[in-house]
C-alpha cells in the first residue's frame, strides 16, 4: 500500500512539473528580437568608448593623462606636447586599443572634464581586428554619431538637432534619488 | 567548400548554383560547439536564453566536435588550454569556422601581460569573426554569427578546403621562454 | 599539421589496473558539457563505477594575483570581477574591505546598505546561473532557460546603476563608485515581488521533483567531518550540518543590522545542498528587502580620502560569497598597489573534495556530485 | 603605466570602415507573426499536409498495381517484375515518409521547446522558420565525410544505417487508413518486435565501432536499455494479441471500431507508452546520448549526414512508436466511438454504388480515417515532446529497476488481466 501512495505522489509531482512547463508559456516572449529591435541600453552601460567634441569643434580632452594613469588594462596611450602658444598642451595623438579594453569605465571615472564618455554601440564585432584599434579620429567620429552618452561629473548628455550638447533632464539621470530629494526640498522652499 | 573541391568558382552554372545553395543552407544552420572557457561563456549560454535565443537563426549547440560548426572561443585561452583548443579545431569536420569572442580571445585582453596566456587564439586556430567586449553582450555575440553567417552564404568569400592555418606552436611553449616580464 | 607530441604530454597520466574486469581511464574535460569550463577529472572506471578520480586545474590559470602585484589598489578591482565571473561584485567587497581598513576609510552608512543589497542581489544571480546549468547537467533543458530568463532582468537593474552586466567594476574603497539610479529601490522591490512567485516553480522542477530526487537524496554523502577537515564553506558546508557563515560569524557592511538566520540542513547530500541554495534565494530576498527598508535615501555614497598604506602593514578580509568564504590577503610595500595580493577562494578549496566523493560512484552520480559542489574555473585556477 | 614603445608601434591607425554598423541581410522574417500556441499548431499543419501527401500515395499505390489490364498484376497478385517494382517502390516511400516526419518532428520540437521557454525558436528562415530542418538536413549532407582513425569502418558505416532501416521498416507495416498499408502482414505483430532489434544493434555497434570511451559507456548503456525496455514493450504487444486474438494489425484495428483496446487494457497501454519513451530514447530515458554526462553517447564521433541519419532515426521514431501505439491501443484510423456512428461511412455512403462519386466518397472515407490517425499520432508525439521539456534524465541503474521491477510485473499483470478478460468476455 505504501508503494502505491509513494507512486501516487510521484506521478502527482511529475505532474505539476510539467503544468509549470506547460503554464510558462502564458509569462509571454521574452525574446528582445535583435538585429531588428534594438535593445534599450541605460546610458551608463559602457559598451564602447568615444571621445566629445564640443559644438564649437574644440576638444574637450585637456590631455592631462588621467586616463591613462588610471587604466586597469593599460590600453590608453597618449601623446603631447606643450602648446607653444600660452598654457596646456596640444593632443598630438590619443589611442584606445578596445580590442584589449576591460570596458571597466575606470577612465571615464577619472576624467576631469568628461570628455572620454561611454556609448551604448555595442555593434564591434569585425572580421578584422585592426579596424578596432581606435585612434583619434575612430574615438571622435564615436562621439559624432552617439545619441547620447554618460560620464560621471556631467551625467546623461546628447546632442539636440541644432549639434549643440545639451545635459539630460534629472528624472534622466542615473545620478540617484538623492539628487531628486535636493530638487524636491528646493521645490518645496520655494 | 566546393562540391568540386576547388577554390574556384565552378564554370558550370548547375554546379555554381548548387554551390550556392549549399552555402546558403550552411549559413542558415550554423551549430555552435558548446565550448566555453571563462567568463564570457556565461554570456555565451544566454546567448541562447529567452531574452536573445540564438536559436532564431538556427544556431543549435552541439556537444561534440564532431557535428559542429562553429567553435566560439569564450575566453582566456592559455598555454595549456590552447593546445586542447587546437585538438579540438582538428577534431571538427569541415567545413569549419571560429569566432573569437572577448578581449581575451582576441589579444590576451587584461591579461596579455600574464606568462602563461596565449597572446590571441589567432595564433592557434585561424579566426573569422572577432568580437570586443570583456565580456560582450550576447547581441553582441549574435552580431558576430550574423557577420559569420552573411561570409558563409556570400558566394564571393565561399569557403576553401585545405586553407588550414598552421599554428604558431612557439606560443604555446614553456613558460619564460618568450621573454615576458610577467 | 598536429600539435607536436613534445607539447601534448599530459601531466596526469592513469595507467589502467588490469584486475576482475578491466579498468578504463575516461577524461572527463577540460572540454565537457558538465564541468563548468576547463576542468578535467581523469576516471578510472569499473563498468560505470568510478575507482579512481584525479582532479586537473590550470587550464584557466591567467595570473590573477600577479597581475595585481602590479597594478595600482583601485585598478585591482576591475580583476577582481574576473575570478568569480558568476558573482563577479561579491568578488570585489573582500578586497574593498581589507583596503578600508588598512587606509582607515570610513563607509558612509548608505553606501553600506547599497553595496549589502547588492551582494546579496548577486547570490540571488549566482544561484540562478547554478540551477540553470545544474538542472542542464542533470538532462533537463527547461530549468535553464527559465533561470536565465530571470536572470536577465536581475542583471538589467545591476546595469542601470553600475554601467555593467556580469563584471560592474562597482565597489570601491570607502563605498560605492557612483550613486544608484533614482529607481533602483523600487526596481529591486518589484523584481522581487515577481521573483517570489517564481522561485517555487524553480523548486516544483528542481528540489521536489520526483526524478531529482531520485538522482540526488543520498547521493555524494558530504560528512560534517570531511567537511571541515578539507576546509569546504559556503552552501556545501551548511548542507553538512555546520552553521557557519561569515555574514553572521564576522558581520560586515550592514549584515549587523539584518535580521536572519543561517540556513543549515543535516543530510549532506546532493539534495540538502540543493535545498539549501534554493532556501539562500529566499533568505537573499527577505534580506534585500530589509536593506530597502533600512536604507537612508539621501547622503553620501562614497567616502573619499587617498589611498595611502604603510609599508609592512597587511590584512586578510573575507566575505561570504554564493560558493563560500573568499578571503583576500593584502601586503603592503608602502607603493601605489598591493606588493603581495593573495585570494582565498572558495571554489579551490571546495574542488579538492571531489576524489573523495567520487569514488565508487556511478558516472552519471560524478556529475550530478560535480555539479552540486558549485564551482567556478576562473576563481579555482586564477 | 604608459604602455611601452614597441607596444605604440604596434597601433595603427586605421580610418574608420564607411559603414561599420551592421545591416540585416534577411528572408522571409515577419516580426508580427503570431507567436502562441498558434504557431507550433501551424507547424503541426505542416506535419498533416506533407506527412498526409506522401500517405495519400500509399492508398494509390497498391491500386495502381491492380489496375485492370496491368501488366504487374494478375489474378490479384503480383508478377515477379510487379512485386520487385512494389517492393523498390514502397520502400522510397517509406524512407521519404520517416523522413519527412522526422524533419516536420524536430521543427515542431524545436518551436514547442522556444513556446515554454518564453521564447521563438526557429523563426527567421522561411516563414516562421519552416525551412530551418532543410537548411540543417543539406547542411549535413554537405559537410565532411569522416571516419575516426582507429574506428571499425565498416561498423562504423553501417550502425546508422540500421538504426535508420530500423525505423523505416516499421513503416511499411502500418496501416494509415482502411486498406492503406504497404505490407499486410499477418505476423505485424512479431515484425515490430523484430525490426525494432535492429535498431537497438545498430545504437549498440555504433557506439562500439568509433572506438571513443564515451561512445562505448553509450552503445553498453544503450544495449541494457534497449534490450531491457523490448521486454515489457513485447509483452504488452502480445497482451493485445491475446486480447484481439490476431497478430495482423489491420485486425487489430478493426477490432477496435466501439471501444479502444486501452479501455480494458489500461495498465498494459501505459507500459507500452513509458517503455516505447525508453526506445524512443527520450528524456528522462536518454542515457545512451546523456548529451551532459556522455558528450553525446553513442554518436559522439559521427558527423555530417552519418549523425544525420541517428537524428532522424530518433526522430522518425518518434512518430512511429507512438504510430504503433494508435494502431494497438487507440482506435487507429477510426474516429472514437465509430461503431455507433461514424462519418467515414456517411462518406463512403455517398452516390449510387461504383458511380464516381462513390469511389470518390470512399477516397475521401480512407483520407478521414487517416486524419484521425495522424491527430492521435501528433497527440501522443507531444506528450512524448512535453516529457522531454520537463524532465530530468534517470541514473542507469535506476532506470534498469523502473524497467525490471516496475514494468515487467506491470506488463505481467496486464497480460494477466487481459487472458482473465477474454475468458470471461469473448
């Protein structure tokens, strides 16, 4: 008798095994369908790395070497020289090797005057891996065409159609909610 | 591959076509060795999980060499692994192609410094399709199969019998031996 | 051209014993669908039972703690995600506590609250990535495809605040490395209050199906002895019968503040320690919902202050991560970065097992026993 | 920590390509198509249509045979060049029907397993991705032909042949609708018992042949397996045979025109069913292939179309096991409850006796009793599939007492229940 209920439960168990199987089709498709949707990636998820150029066609990058200090993986190589003309220096060349890159952020982290951002163009497989070893221009032609990007002291930022950089709103940063209450306690003296 | 075996086109246009048509339904059915090495395996499994489901564009992972198609090179492959990764490349049967997903794979990533990591599995097994990111996203991977899958069905890059690369054995010799500081 | 013969010598290397019946050695690895990456086990076996069984590591050996002697103490942390790349955030907090101490940083209360959920955030990921492939081992496809679909929105709301999927790169010393999105709470609530409906169908087709349990109670008998005498933490020591467990013995962050107890099972076998990681998702949501709770939502996230240590000065920290005790020992030389970096991790010591409990059992029990021990390669071989 | 010299030289720089993003090149993708359970019926409708075709020729062929005036026939029986042309004949069609079936199989497989798990499955090539089994199928014919260097070459070609055969033989003795069978033999009952071994040989050799360890633990696991399950799958044929009192399946089938043979024969029924998953060699009784523990079992070192023929092999049993099932325990090609009513005869009722109309009403009576066959066959082909999506895989040893000390007792039982049955009823 013991045998049978023992068989009783067993069959009972495999049956609601195979109801959870059978119900989870009602949890829907979970399916994101790249190539022909694309993903909704927060702008903090560093896929690759661009360099900004402001509206005016300046650089933002005062080649100050912190990035390159600060890099986990030593991929960042810059050279420079004094600027003959006043203070600073000139960027003679600036390099990311993201074949190597650890896609840390750690550069973006230290960059005094955001001007190294993360992008969201997760789209870098190639046939040919030189295609990835990114000077200058490859790294400003990123910022070109990213929609928008993030860097720990501006936050969120793009570019609206006039070419202008523009800060995204607070509800759009991923800065926290502590920022919101400031705003909030703001709003409220007011 | 040919059906003729030759790298060139066939001048016969029933041939030429039939060709054409094989190669489109290899790259309609491309199977993936499961065969993963570190972190970006993970990634790799998802790549096949709900939410990205290789399995849309017929990638099906297969255990054994053998019935594979593609090997995706998931990681930090090292001295010692890289002669596996060699054995296995010879294990599969033609036609045969090999993604390389990762910082790792590509160039020894973080840790190319490292004495006992191979310098880029390209030194190993011939590679067609290179994927950056440490690790990538899985879109990222399947970006790569799609590259993979649009050079397997275009008629001008068909795939050659006998264009077996010969491995750069001297990386995967002893430790120290190549002068590395690490 | 093959691999010449010179570069091909194994170095573990089983000469069959010729006896009643004829052994044969079987290698189980580094490229097999069950060991959880590059590990090979060379068998001997008896028909299907197992005489002999040799554990092989190195064929993921990347010179983690080298490395590390030579990079900076903030630049450590990105490498640190690599070893444990399963949880790769519980990997850093070790190492971000043993440099807290040595520079005399103070973490800010919140980002103490922060960095807690997300430990244990990440246990939850971490056991969702061993159902998934466990229950692969075991011969079933579905499991894994459900742990990963869920998966998959855990490790949207990590991205949305730390910028990573799998390896974030997100703690720091003296708190987090930037403020969590304004909605992380909420995200982290609502999730789970979609993940506790779902766990018990986890446990429908894992710990109380009838075909499990008969691949897994009384299998791979884990004595409390053996246990501690081999060093084993984490989930396969409480499912021994041995309560420890570093968040309760040597509380850090906020873990004093929590309210939980440690989750033990008495059997020892592969379903206790199934059972108890099953028991550990529940007890990680019950405990990030107390840090939600407990969380102050305003003030700083980070303590900031120059790393700077002592010559001589060294510190061994460990933390109770989804497989067990990873410890992380610092010497320093007075430089930018650690002279000597040495991980205690939890994977290596709980492998050195697996001789012990795989011989004299069936082949298919091997992996069934292999699988529930959880282990990671890259944290085993590093 | 500037990075050395020769490592700046090492970088090039290299313009960036014109268009670098990536643009999809693809056919036949429809992002709207329906993506419920609509879809996996919609590839079932595949299963009916082909499947349904290739059946249909089975009717039509033996009737071609004894066209009057044929010069195959005479007398109702064939010439020697007739029975040489039907024999070459019936088994391309057999082949091309388990091969066809096997391929609809795994799509449809393939498309269930992405329902439950809350995603597509095969969907962008061809429409909702029905074209993907044939990209597979010629891919495999396409790929290199190989034989291990240690293996037994012979052996090692022939083991998926076997299997193959295996499955196709059964094929030909099975009566789809009315008078539809290739061969009606009057020992059916035997020839399955006996054209399955040879599929069981075949698993077993070629698990030997390729001279890898894991293929061996396989092909041994698979004899004790297979060997074992032939025992409680032979009794509960022979149960129907005591039970119909014929052992010609088209009898069998027959004798179910009220009440299915399962009704009083449940307990043998649900024997067959559990030892027909084992010979199918499906989860939770796929230890031959144990695709986690043996690699891949038995076939571990077959690839390109030698694989393809084991894959399709399992697949076409897939179909077949439970073909067989339907004929013996459900009813076959009749609707349920047809001795009261049924609308085949209201078909074959049609028109004036040997008007066109009749022989029309009656082609289409024979294509009913077929579609009720292929809908309890497709049933029992998901029941199989839905097992396998949840379960996981039994220990060997465990797997030898469900078989010894569960199934054999049962099948004894039921055999027992049914002599007692047909003593006291017929």
């Amino acid at each position: 008798m013991n045998l049978i209920t023992e068989a009783a439960k067993a069959l009972r168990d495999i049956g609601k095994g195979m109801a959870v199987v059978s119900r989870a089709a009602e949890k829907g498709k979970h399916t994101n369908l790249y190539p022909f949707e694309m993903p909704e990636i927060p702008p903090v998820s560093c896929q690759s790395l661009a360099l900004i150029i402001e509206a005016d066609g300046t650089d933002r990058c005062v080649s100050c070497l912190a990035c390159e200090k600060v890099c986990p993986s030593q991929v960042i190589t810059i050279e420079r020289t004094r600027n003959p003309e006043g203070k600073g220096f000139v960027l003679e060349r600036f390099d990311i090797d993201l074949v190597n890159c650890m896609y840390c952020a750690a550069c973006v982290e230290a960059c005094p005057v955001s001007a190294i951002v993360t992008i969201q163009d997760f789209e870098l497989s190639t046939y040919d891996l030189q295609t990835l070893k990114a000077d200058k221009a490859f790294l400003d032609e990123q910022g070109r065409r990213a929609k928008q990007w993030y860097s720990p002291k501006l936050g969120v930022e793009y570019r609206n159609e006039q070419g202008e950089i523009q800060v995204a709103p607070l509800e759009q940063q991923p800065g926290g909610e502590a920022e919101l209450l400031k705003q909030a306690d703001k709003e409220s003296d007011n | 591959m040919g059906l003729l075996g030759s790298d060139r086109r066939p001048d016969n246009i029933i041939l030429g076509k039939l060709d054409d048509l094989i190669n489109l339904a290899r790259s309609r059915s491309m199977w993936p060795l499961t065969f993963g090495i570190a972190c970006c395996a993970i990634e790799m499994m998802n790549s096949s999980a709900p939410r990205y489901d290789a399995d849309r564009f017929g990638f099906f992972y297969r255990n054994t060499p053998r019935q594979a198609d593609i090997m995706i090179v998931s990681g930090t492959v090292n001295k010692k692994m890289g002669k596996r990764v060699r054995t296995l490349y010879e294990q599969m049967a033609e036609p045969k192609w090999v993604i390389s997903m990762g910082a790792c794979a590509n160039q020894g990533g973080p840790f190319r410094q490292g004495y006992s990591v191979v310098e880029g599995v390209d030194k190993i097994v011939p590679v067609d399709v290179y994927v950056p990111g440490c690790p990538p996203r899985p879109e990222a991977l399947l970006q790569a199969m799609l590259l993979l899958r649009d050079k397997v069905a275009d008629p001008e890059k068909r795939y050659i019998p006998g264009t077996l690369m010969e491995a750069d054995f001297d990386v995967l010799a002893e430790p120290g031996k190549d002068g590395r500081s690490l | 051209m093959s691999i010449p013969a010179a570069l091909m010598t194994g170095p573990t290397v089983l000469e069959p014993v010729v006896g009643k019946t004829d052994e044969m050695i079987v290698n189980l690895g580094p490229q097999h669908p069950a060991t959880h990456g590059v590990l090979q086990i060379v068998l001997g076996v008896d028909g299907e039972r197992v005489t002999r069984a040799v554990p092989h590591i190195g064929f993921l050996h990347r010179n983690h703690e080298k490395i590390e002697e030579s990079r900076s103490y903030a630049q450590v942390i990105p490498y640190l995600d690599r070893m444990d790349y399963v949880s790769g955030l519980q990997n850093e907090l070790p190492y971000c506590l043993a440099v807290e101490d040595l520079a005399g940083l103070e973490v800010p209360e919140r980002a103490k609250y922060i960095r807690t959920a997300m430990f244990e955030f990440n246990r939850i990921i971490s056991h969702l990535v061993w159902v998934g492939t466990y229950m692969l081992d075991l011969g079933a496809i579905t499991p894994f495809l459900y742990a990963f679909r869920d998966r998959e929105m855990a490790l949207d709301i990590i991205e949305r605040t730390t910028g990573g999927r799998m390896l974030p790169n997100y703690f720091t010393f003296g708190g987090v490395r930037r403020d969590v999105h304004p909605k992380f709470w909420q995200d982290l609530l609502d999730f789970l209050d979609y993940f506790e409906k779902v766990v018990p169908e986890y446990e429908t087709l894992t710990v109380d199906a009838p075909v499990f349990q008969a691949r897994s109670v009384g299998v791979g008998l884990l004595s409390q002895e053996l246990a501690v005498n081999h060093g084993i933490s984490g989930p396969n020591l409480r499912a021994s019968g041995v309560a420890h467990d570093l968040r309760k013995d040597q509380p850090y962050d906020a873990y004093p503040e929590l309210d939980f107890s440690v989750i033990t099972r008495d059997e020892g076998d592969v379903w206790a320690r199934s059972k108890v990681r099953m028991d550990e998702i529940y007890q990680s949501i019950d405990l990030i919902r107390q840090c939600a709770e407990l969380a102050p939502r305003s003030g700083p996230y980070l303590a900031r202050g120059r790393v700077k240590i002592e010559a001589g000065e060294q510190r061994y920290r460990a933390a109770e991560i989804s497989r067990g005790q990873l410890g992380v020992y610092i010497h320093s030389d007075g430089g930018t970065g650690p002279y000597r970096s040495k991980h205690r991790s939890p994977s290596f010591v709980n492998l050195q097992i697996i001789p012990d409990l795989f011989i004299g059992q069936k082949f298919s029990d091997v992996i069934a026993i292999l699988g529930s021990i959880d282990i990671v390669l890259g944290e085993v071989d590093r | 920590m500037a990075l050395s010299s020769d490592k700046r030289s090492q970088l090039k720089r290299i313009p960036i390509p014109e268009d670098r993003h990536f643009k999809p090149q693809l056919v036949g993708y429809n992002p709207k198509t329906p993506n419920r359970l609509a879809e996996v019926l919609a590839h079932s409708l595949l299963y009916f249509v082909f499947v349904g075709l290739l059946l249909l020729i089975y009717g039509v062929l033996p009737w071609l045979f004894k066209l009057p005036g044929s010069p195959l026939a005479s007398g109702g029986s064939f010439t020697t060049t007739g029975a040489v042309l039907y024999g070459i004949l019936a088994a391309v069609l057999s082949f091309l029907v388990a091969a066809v079936a096997a391929l609809i199989l795994i799509l449809v497989l393939r498309k269930y397993l992405g329902l439950v798990q809350n995603r597509y499955g095969p969907m962008h090539n061809g429409p909702a991705g029905a074209f993907q089994t044939i990209a597979d199928a010629v891919k495999m014919v396409a790929k290199e032909d190989f034989v291990p260097g240690k293996a037994d070459a012979l052996v090692f070609t022939l083991a998926p042949l076997m299997v193959f055969v295996s499955a196709f033989l059964l094929l030909t003795i099975i009566p789809f609708a009315p008078g539809w069978v290739l061969a009606n033999l009057n020992v059916g009952l035997l020839f399955i018992v006996a054209a399955g071994t040879i599929g069981a040989y075949g698993v077993l050799v070629g698990g030997w042949s390729i001279n890898n360890k894991f293929g061996l633990l396989g092909g041994l696991r698979a004899a004790a397996q297979l060997v074992s399950y032939e025992i409680p799958l032979s009794i509960s044929l022979l149960t129907v045979a005591v039970w119909v009192g014929s052992l010609n399946l088209m009898d069998i089938v027959e004798a179910q025109k009220l009440w299915w043979t399962a009704i009083p024969l449940l307990i043998s029924a649900a024997v067959y069913l559990i030892a027909s998953l084992a010979e199918i060699k499906m989860t939770p009784f796929d230890l031959p292939e144990a695709e986690s523990e043996l690699v891949a079992g038995f076939n571990t070192e077959y690839s390109g179309m030698r694989f393809g023929f084991f894959f399709v092999a399992e697949f076409a049993e897939l179909f077949l096991l439970p073909a067989i099932a339907v004929v013996l325990f459900f009813g076959g090609y009749y609707q349920p409850l047809a001795g009261f009513w049924d609308f085949a005869d209201v078909l074959r009722g049609l028109g004036a006796e040997g008007s066109t109309l009749n022989q029309f009403g009656g082609l289409l009576a024979s294509a009913y009793g077929m579609l009720w066959f292929l809908l309890k066959t497709a049933l029992l082909s998901y029941l199989v599939i839905w097992v396998r999506a949840t379960l996981p895989r039994f220990r060997d040893d465990q797997l030898m007492e469900l078989c010894w000390k569960v199934l054999i007792p049962l099948s004894l039982i039921g055999l027992a229940v049914a002599v007692i049955l047909r003593l006291v009823f017929k």
